[in-house]
C-alpha cells in the first residue's frame, strides 16, 4: 500500500515555449518569449522592439522539440510517466491572437504530439496561457491592458478545448499568474500580461486591470470548457511562494498576512469567483478606478474553478517595516532572507517543509484538490570523464519535496491529483533564458551560447524517478 492514491498522476512540466523551438515553423506567429533576449542571474533578461538582428533570442530553436518529439515521448514513457504537462503556444493555433480562423498546422502538430503521449498511456495536461502570448497583440493592443484580449483569449480556449476534448481532461488557464504582484521588474508584467511599461505610468494600478481582465477571461474559459466536456477538469495556476513572518513579532505576522494576501488574492477570485473584501477595500483606497463591469462580476461568479494547479520552489519571509495599519506590500522591496534555509545558486530558498505548509494553507481556505504541476532545482550539471552527471543534489531536493507532500497526504488528509516536477528535460529558463540552470531528468547538449548538439542522455536522477513513480512514491 502506498501512501498516494493508485492514479496518482506522475509525470513532468515544460512550457512550449522554453522547449518547443520553431518559432517561426508551421505558422507560428512571434511571440512574447521571442523577443526576450539570454539573462543571467542577477542580468535581466532583455525585452527587445519585436526581433532584432544579431541578438540571442534562446526560445527560437530551444531545445527543438518541435522537430524531436518522437523521439522525446519514447524517453518520458521510458521514464515511466503518466502524464505530461505543456502548454499550446497560443501562436501555433492564432499566430497575432486576433484572426478570425485559427491556423491548422499549428493545431495538427498538437493533435500529433498528444496521440503520441497517449500512445504510452501519457496523459496530457495543458496550460492554455504559459508566457508565450502573440506579440501582436502587444503590439497592436497592449497587451492584457485592452479588455479585448478577454474575446481573444476565449476564442483560442474555445478553439483548443473543442479540438482535444477527447485527448485532453486536465487544463489550466494562466500559468502562474500572480507572478506579476511584482510589477517593479519588467520580467513578470511582461510575460504574464504582455505589458511594456512607459515612463510614469502607475504600474500597479494598470497591473491590477490587467489580473482583472485575465481572471475574467480565465472564468469564461472555464465555463466554456465545462460546455464543451463536462468532464474536463479546469485549474488555475499559482506560482506559490509562502511569505512567511521573519519573526513572532505580531507586527512581522500581520505583514505576513497582509504580503499573502496581496501575492494570492488571485486564487481567491479564481476559487470562489469573487474578489475577497481586503483586495475590494485596497483598490478603493489606492483610488484605482479600474474597469470591472457588473457582467464581469457575474461570469466571475460562473467560471470558478475545479483545483487549484501550483508550482512551489522556495519560500519568502518578510518583516514588518513600519508602515502602518495598511501593511502594505511591495514585493520587490520587502521581503528578507530567511537564516534557516538554504539557497540555491540563483538565490532561491529551498524549503521541503514549506511545501506541506503551502499545502495546508491552500487546503485551510480553498477545500479543493490541488496539483504539484511544478517543483525542481535549477542547477548547473557537470559530466563527468565517463559522460555520466551524478545529479544527486538535485535527487536531494526532489526527494526532499516530495517526503513533505506525502506527509501532506499521510498527517493533514490533503487530496492531491498528482507531481509534475518542472523542467524534467533540460530546458530554456524563464527567468534568466539560460540552457545552463538546468532542471532535468534528461540532458540536453546545449549551452548558454546556443552551441550544443542538442543530443539527449539521461542523468542520474532519470533512474531516480524511474523508480519513484514505479513504487508510486514509496521508494525515494
Ligand atoms: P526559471 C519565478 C518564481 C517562481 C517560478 O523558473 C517561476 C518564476 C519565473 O522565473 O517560473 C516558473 O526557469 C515557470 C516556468 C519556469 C520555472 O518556474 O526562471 O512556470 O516557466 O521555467 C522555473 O528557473
């Protein structure tokens, strides 16, 4: 007997876009990820005006998926995976996002890519949105600012839930979404929302239309899903990172609430299709006279979803700084290290034991099930003399993680769909564009520079979650 329910779905995570490759084959428009140029830790990436010669635009090629699928599938069934999380990028099926007929190369590569999973019992789970939406409609419309993406985003959900109902019973609708409570940096407004900042502007107020647009979109999409196949199961997805009090000080608790609640009132609205009162009373003393209709209330109320999907990698911690009674939160400035845990190289606290706490806080105020649809360290990998990579520390991370989500299960009776850990096949970092920040299960020859043969070997740690999801998670 194990601890995690017989279909637990076991499986892995990619976007297309960090992966897929193409960028410019089958029809496929350009989107937000081909215009980022290579970052690093600490270098942001670049955004440049649409795609420049002589620049290094990493997503173009990735690591040519595109053209290697066959071949990648047959190594996930190998590795024993029950399913496969990826996005469609919604410029293979409308290649500017406002066409009026969707593109059928784009749509026929995905028809073949799921029978190709399904052929080895590989389910497919789907991210509609995962930071790759059409430039054009950056261009063109500025992104998630203009209320018309609603339309064309529903289209583009219509058009994918319609032609896979029968390939596809998992979805989410916008990956990580609340990525962009941090709207100092330009990365986040950008990917999530296609939205190029000017000079002045008030980048929380428009930040904050923009979510408002999306989670309307996002509900729509959820009802018109459940129209299509009542047995789709539709998800949010929330990239969380618990803000934990710096200390039992009351003032660093309540900052710690108040942190929460600005980083994760998105899943509030996605769950129970209304926005929690703090988030109304915040927006009316900010005085941000945001465009939210009465309709918009309503399809809120219509599009709630059915679990919550989540990617969780490391924790924050914050003090109180003296604000006041409003504890207001600004994530790119408040919050601190943590001195009891570790970080990884790209500075991200990792934290096993802040999984089963994440999980519990969901859980506590959202009663639906949820799925690890990301988790994994990102590390640079050396092959040895013999080509081996004795990834073992990544092994320790994942092992560690997944220890604390079957406690979750085991002690505080959490109901978990599955775990996709992120990256299981080394891919182009979103953050920071990098090949070098690996995740993988499976290598992939290629480097920061774009050089490589793109040839696929497996890691350790290939054999390692071979063997986790053969024992259904007993054997670590
Ligand atoms: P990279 C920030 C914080 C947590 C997750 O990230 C994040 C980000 C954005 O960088 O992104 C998710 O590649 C995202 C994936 C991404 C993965 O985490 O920056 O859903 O697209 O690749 C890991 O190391």
């Amino acid at each position: 007997m194990s601890i995690l329910r017989e279909n637990f779905l076991w499986g892995g995570a990619v976007a297309a876009h960090q992966l897929e490759g193409g960028w410019d084959q089958g029809g496929k428009g350009v989107s937000v990820a081909d215009v980022m140029t290579v970052g690093a830790h600490g270098v942001p990436r670049r955004i440049t005006d649409g795609v420049l010669q002589g620049e290094n635009y990493p997503n173009h090629e990735a690591i040519d998926f595109y053209h290697h699928y066959k071949e990648d599938v047959k190594l996930f069934a190998d590795l024993g995976l029950n399913c496969f999380r990826t996005s469609i990028a919604w410029t293979r099926i409308f290649p500017n996002g406002d066409e009026a007929e969707p593109n059928e190369e784009g749509l026929q590569f995905y028809d073949n890519l799921f029978d190709e999973c399904l052929k080895y019992g590989i389910e497919p789970v789907i991210t509609l949105s995962h930071f790759e939406m059409p430039y054009h409609l950056v261009t063109e419309y500025g992104g998630w600012r203009n209320r018309k993406m609603i339309d064309f985003f529903a289209k583009f959900a219509r058009v994918c839930f319609d032609r896979y109902k029968d390939k596809v019973r998992y979805w989410m609708t916008f990956n990580e979404i609340n990525n962009q409570a941090n709207y100092a940096e330009d990365f986040a407004p950008f990917t999530n929302s296609g939205i190029k900042y000017q000079e002045g502007e008030d980048r929380e107020k428009i930040m904050y239309q923009a979510a408002h647009y999306e989670l309307v979109a996002s509900a729509q999409a959820v009802k018109i899903g459940h129209e299509i196949n009542p047995d789709f199961q539709i998800g949010c997805m929330i990239a969380m990172c618990p803000i934990y009090p710096y200390s039992c000080d009351p003032k660093d608790m309540m900052m710690s609430v108040s942190a929460m609640q600005k980083r994760y009132w998105f899943t509030d609205v996605h769950v129970r299709g209304h926005y929690p009162s703090f988030m109304e009373n915040y927006l009316a003393r900010k005085g941000f006279d945001l465009d939210i209709t009465e309709q918009d209330l309503t399809d809120l109320t219509h599009g709630c979803v059915d679990y919550i999907g989540f990617s969780y990698y490391m924790s924050f911690a914050i003090k109180d700084h003296e604000k006041g009674p409003a504890f207001d939160y600004d994530e790119s400035k408040d919050l601190v290290k943590n001195p009891y845990v570790e970080a990884s190289d790209w500075g991200w606290q990792i934290d096993p034991l802040g999984l089963r706490y994440a999980m519990n806080w969901f859980n506590e105020r959202y009663e639906l099930p949820l799925f690890i649809v990301e988790n994994g360290f990102g590390a640079i990998d050396e092959i040895e003399a013999d080509g081996t990579i004795n990834d073992q520390y990544r092994i320790d991370y994942l092992k560690a993680h997944i220890e604390m989500m079957k406690e979750a299960v085991e002690f505080d009776g959490i109901p978990l769909i599955g775990y996709t850990p992120w990256g299981f096949i080394d891919l182009v970092s979103a953050g920071t564009g990098e090949m070098k920040k690996r995740y993988g299960f499976i290598y992939v020859d290629k480097d920061n520079e774009g050089q490589g043969t793109l040839k696929r070997s497996k890691k350790k740690s290939f054999d390692w979650y071979q063997q986790v999801i053969k024992s259904n998670g007993e054997k670590l």
